[in-house]
C-alpha cells in the first residue's frame, strides 16, 4: 500500500460504524466491489469470516476497540496511518484444503475439524500421513488439522502448545498417548471415518459436512495463500495482556 492514491477497501466485521469513522480522517474509500484489500475489523474471527467472504484478497485485520484494549502503539489510528504509508509488515498466511467424499471442497486459514455429531457417542477414524498409516483407530471427540497461524487457537487449546512450521495434527480427547504431532507442510492427511456419524467444519465457516462410516477424506496445504498486513500488530503481545486483564 502507498499514499499516492486513495485505498480502496471493503470492510468485514463488527462494529463497522466505528472503524468507518475513523477512516475518515484516511486516504482510505470504503468499496463493496473490485477492492484492493478487506480491512477486517474485531477478533480473529473476522479474519477468517473476511477470508471466507473476499477469498486470497489481501487483509488487514484490525481488533475493535471496544473489546480489545490497544497498547499505546497499536490504536486504529496508528494501525491505519501505517497502512497508507505502505510501513505494515507483509505476511502469508497458509491455507489448508480438505476434499469430501461427496465433492465438497473447504479451504481454511486457520483449522480444519473432525468433530463427532451425537455429543454422547465417540467417533472413531483411521489416519494416514502421505499413504503410510499413522493410527490404525483413534477413539475421541475427533481431530484437528491447522496451520501455524491457526495453531494459537483451538490447537493450542487441545495440545497446551503451538508451532511455526508445518501442519499440526491434533487429536482430541483421545484413548491414547499421543496426542498431537506436526508435519512437514507438504504432508498429505487422510482420514477415514470407522464409526460415525461425524461433522467436517473449517474456520467459521457455517458450513457442516456430515461425514459417515466408510467416508474418507483428505486433507493438505493449499497452493493457494492470502496476504495479510500487520499481523505482528495483531498477535502484539502487550495488547493480548491487556485484554487478558480485561483493562
């Protein structure tokens, strides 16, 4: 981005009414078609709903202020004068692709779940890393697929840990010791459903494929990725403090 012409940007999230206010005092003209970026504005869940809504577009996710408190280098001002200035810091974000049984394709910037459907029954899948079977039956609540961004969410939240490089595979709740491992990139994940019936889902996306016994499906990085500015900004350390404090 450069502040020698007017940004044009469609905006995704809540409370727009106040991000638009702010873009006032911008080069910045709020678009709904042929934007060069999607600022996204609120938490990381308006970062995937962007994602799902303006697909490989660039983004630049802002948190809203008024459920996340900003350090004194971070405001929504700060952030956007950056932004013109063309000084935010680029980064890729990877993306992830699974294949259903009945054709569906869902991409995801985050995870991609297996979860059961009957929250009173066990799933049970068998899994394969590139063809070489890696768990001949995992009983448990499901399983998880993620990238390195998405792996400080619901990852971390099933493993107590996170990851750089790779693709995390992690199994949840499961009878057995191992829990979690992560792959090189290029790794292609196979699973297949012995005893269903089980839900795929993938970021936020509001779509559920229902998954039965016998179904495979497979899961691998997608050549596809999206561009995005700032995320140092929004994985700032001292701002996730000071909403941690509820400041």
């Amino acid at each position: 981005m450069s502040d020698t012409k007017p940004i044009r940007a469609a905006l995704c999230g809540r409370h727009l009414d106040d991000l638009e206010k702010r873009l006032r005092d911008f080069p910045i003209q709020v678009v709904t078609a042929d934007p060069d970026l999607v600022i996204c504005y609120g938490g990381d869940g308006a970062l995937l709903g962007a994602e799902r809504v303006w697909p490989g577009l660039p983004k630049c996710p802002i948190r809203d202020v008024r459920r996340n408190p900003k350090c004194s280098k971070h405001g929504e001002e700060q952030v956007l004068e950056m932004l013109v200035r063309g000084q935010l810091r680029q980064s890729r974000l990877a993306k992830l692709t699974a294949v259903a049984p009945d054709g569906t394709c869902l991409q995801a910037i985050n995870d991609l779940v297996v979860s059961k459907e009957n929250v009173a029954s066990a799933v049970r899948t068998r899994i394969w890393l590139d063809d070489e079977l890696f768990q001949a039956q995992n009983i448990g609540d499901g399983l998880l697929v993620a990238t390195p961004f998405g792996s400080t969410g619901y990852f971390q939240s099933i493993t107590r840990g996170s990851f750089r490089v790779g693709i995390g595979l992690a199994l949840n709740n499961p009878m057995t010791w191992q829990g979690y491992i992560v792959v090189p990139e290029e790794t292609v994940i196979a699973v297949e459903v012995l005893r269903g019936p089980a839900l795929l889902l993938a970021d936020n996306d509001p779509v559920r494929v229902l998954l039965r016994n016998g179904d495979r499906l497979v899961v691998k990085r997608a050549a596809e990725t999206t561009l995005a500015y700032g995320m140092d900004i929004f994985r700032c350390r001292d701002c996730y403090r000071l909403r941690q404090d509820g400041v």
